[in-house]
C-alpha cells in the first residue's frame, strides 16, 4: 500500500517536474525569440525581382529566346497574339512546345488589331485568355498577364479597359515606357542596368522585347526589333549569374504580383514555440482562388538545431538551418505548419 502511494508520489512528482521543464523550455525558447518569422520581400529572400517580357509571338522566339531561357534554367513571359499570321503559322510550337519548356504566356489581344469599341474590346481579349486558358493546364479561374498591344486605333477608355481586365482575371503589366529592348536600351550593360536598379532598390525591374536576331535557321529576314544575339545571350548570362548569387528572382508578371499582393497583408501567428517543435500559421487578406503563390519564411530556431521537419498537410520536407534561422515556402492558406526538430 506505502508503496503504490510512494510510487504515485514519485509519479506525479515526475509529471511537475516534466511540466515545468516544458514550461521552462517554452520561456527559454520564447526569451530567444525562437520562431520569430519574417516574409522575405521577394522569393527565395532573394534581393530583387525581374521580368523578362516578349512580344507579339515572333518565331525567333521558338527559335531562339525560348530554348536559350530554357538552357540557363530562366523563365520568360510571351505576349501571344494566337490570331496573328505569324502566331498561326507556328501555332503548333506555341501549342505543344514553348509553354512545356517552363515559360509563360501573357494576353497581347487575339490579332494585335484595332478596336473602335470596348465591346471589341472585350472580344479580343477574351479570345486571346480562352487560347492561353485551353492550352496551359492549370487553375481556372487564374490570373494571367495582359500587355496592351501598340496598335493604331484603341477606341476604349482606361476605366472600361480595367473593368474588362477585372472582369477577365487580368492583372495589367508594368509600360513599355524606358523598358523596351532595341527601342530604348541597345547594350548588354543598359540592360543590365535595368536589373542592378532592382537589386539597389530591392523592387522589381523589367524589359520588353520584341523579335530576337536569327541566324540558324537561316532566314530571309530577321523579325521586328531584332535584338542581336552578341547582346541577348550575355545579357541572360549576366541575369543568371545575379540569379546564381541569391540577388534576382527571374519570374513571371502575375507570379511577382501574387506575391507582392499576398505579402502586403501576410501574418505569421507563431501557436507555440519550444526548444523541440515550433507551430504557426500563414494568413493573408487576398482571394486564395486567385492568389496561391508561396510565399517565403525565414523563421528563427533554437541555436542548437541542425536541421529540422517542415510538416504540413501533404508535405513533408527536411530543411536545412543556416546562421540559426530556416528558410521555406508556404502558401498563405492558414493551415498549420510544424517545424521539428531533427538530431
Ligand atoms: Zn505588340
């Protein structure tokens, strides 16, 4: 009998002491501001962002822009025009090729016509979303870029352009103005400079182009605004190298809008934070069926973690902890993420 009572005494005595360790644990954790977490500004905490924008669905960019993006692993944005003479007479690169090789398409209207009306408009537009829609697998609704083609007539107020953007999930791209190749900027170095501006001001910069210079195959003629490839080649060397160093992300229009929407209203909700596990949410204000870009967290981990657990419902990742803080991605979604501790 003393003995069952001196055991339960011994037991519960063990279950203080094991409770205030936890405690103790959870206070020392929380005095390191263990799980403090911050939203990089850009993905990656990379520095900067930068776009790389093609227009008017040229074939020099099958030919030439898209397979050298591919090969430097760099994404780039075509503005197609599907209705388009040159568009339709490769339409089966832009169907079955260009997309797969990880780049994106942006709405340039359906033939880069004139409209007299916003109802034309609309139409133009609206065909062009269908093309890129049908072709790219994906969410539907989604958002997609739209450049404003330079065309002679365009007949629409501003205000009822942007309804029909609102209305068609369009999210308007930076202007042409100061950022089109051959046009404004002639040398790999202004080009360049284009993207040092973006990691001085650790914002976003862009640049516009239009044909690329051909030389295999061996055409007649080159196509509008060829930028020569004694140009075009370094400048992506030189974008992949500041890629390379952790200075650019090299992305899309609507993926650098994403996040910079998602991450003007993000909240980090730290639940619990102990020397063994670490638990918060990520939330933000934008519509989750629009805006589901991951966004990246660096989170700060007891100074004796070498490596840790990322759960989430349906992922599962081992990350590596560098200068006492992790790095990783996440969707804005709220669900609960579990950081764990691994020996
Ligand atoms: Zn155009």
């Amino acid at each position: 009998m003393s003995k069952h009572c001196k055991a339960g005494g011994q037991g519960s005595l063990w279950i203080k002491a094991a409770g205030l360790a936890l405690v103790l644990s959870f206070l020392t954790a929380e005095a390191q501001g263990v799980g403090e977490t911050r939203v990089a500004r850009w993905k990656g905490d990379v520095t900067a962002a930068f776009l790389l924008l093609f227009d008017d669905s040229w074939p020099s960019h099958f030919q030439v822009a898209a397979p050298a993006l591919a090969e430097r692993g760099l994404t780039g944005t075509f503005y197609i025009n599907p209705g388009k003479g040159e568009y339709r007479a490769f339409s089966n690169q832009w169907e079955h090729t260009v997309w797969k090789m990880g780049m994106v398409y942006g709405n340039h209207t359906y033939a880069h016509e004139s409209v007299t009306n916003a109802a034309q408009a609309e139409q133009v537009i609206k065909a062009c979303n269908d093309e890129i829609l049908r072709m790219v697998p994906g969410r539907v609704p989604r958002l997609l870029s739209y450049g404003q083609p330079g065309v002679k007539e365009w007949l629409v107020s501003s205000n009822d352009l942007q309804a029909i953007l609102a209305k068609h999930n369009l999210v308007d791209r930076p202007p042409f103005k100061d950022h089109g190749a051959v046009y404004h900027w002639q040398t790999t170095a202004q080009m360049l400079a284009l993207a040092d501006r973006a990691i001085d001001s650790q914002g976003l910069e862009y640049l516009i182009v239009h044909g690329v210079e051909r030389i295999k195959p061996e055409w007649k003629y080159q196509d509008f605004w060829a930028l020569k490839q004694a140009v075009f080649f370094p400048l992506l060397d030189g974008l992949k190298e500041r890629r390379d160093q952790g200075k650019l992300w090299i992305t899309d229009p609507v993926s650098a809008h994403k996040y910079e929407t998602e991450r003007a209203s993000a909240k980090v909700t730290v639940l619990g934070a102990t020397r063994q596990e670490i638990r918060l949410t990520l939330t933000c204000d934008a519509d989750l069926r629009l805006y589901d870009e991951p966004l990246t967290l660096v989170t700060r981990v007891p100074e004796d973690w070498r490596s840790c657990d990322l759960k989430r419902t349906g992922t599962n990742l081992t990350l590596a902890v560098s200068q006492g803080h992790v790095r990783y991605d996440a969707v804005p979604d709220g669900q609960p993420l579990t950081l764990r501790r691994l020996d």
